[in-house]
C-alpha cells in the first residue's frame, strides 16, 4: 500500500462527514453587504441566534476594501 492510498480513505472518509454534516450553502440565508469609500451598509445585520448564514461582500467604492 502507497502512501498516496493510506491518505485516500481518511481524505473520502472526512469529505463525506463535512458534507453530511452541514447543509449547502444554497439552503442557507444570504446577507449582502455594500462596502464603499470606507463603509459598510448595512451597518448592522440581524440574524437570529444559531442560525447559520452567508454573507456576500460587494465592493461599489473606488478604493480597496480592507
């Protein structure tokens, strides 16, 4: 046995539990966050406790967002 195949179980074995263990992030809420010239909007996300979610960061500013 290789070592390539004594890495290829734990490897199969890992990505199927990571993707049994949460679910798509097409089923998950998404949060849209606008950053321009230094800003953020909106300010203030509400989401509820324990809820998992995605955000997506759009830069519309004419500098880098950092």
């Amino acid at each position: 046995m290789t070592s390539k195949d004594k890495l290829m179980k734990p490897t199969c074995i890992a990505i199927l539990l990571f993707a049994l263990a949460d679910p798509p992030l097409a089923d998950l809420p998404i949060y849209t966050l606008v950053a321009k010239d230094g800003r953020l909007t909106p300010a203030v996300l509400d989401v509820p406790a324990g809820q998992r979610f995605k955000i997506v960061i759009r830069n519309d500013g004419r500098i880098v967002a950092r």
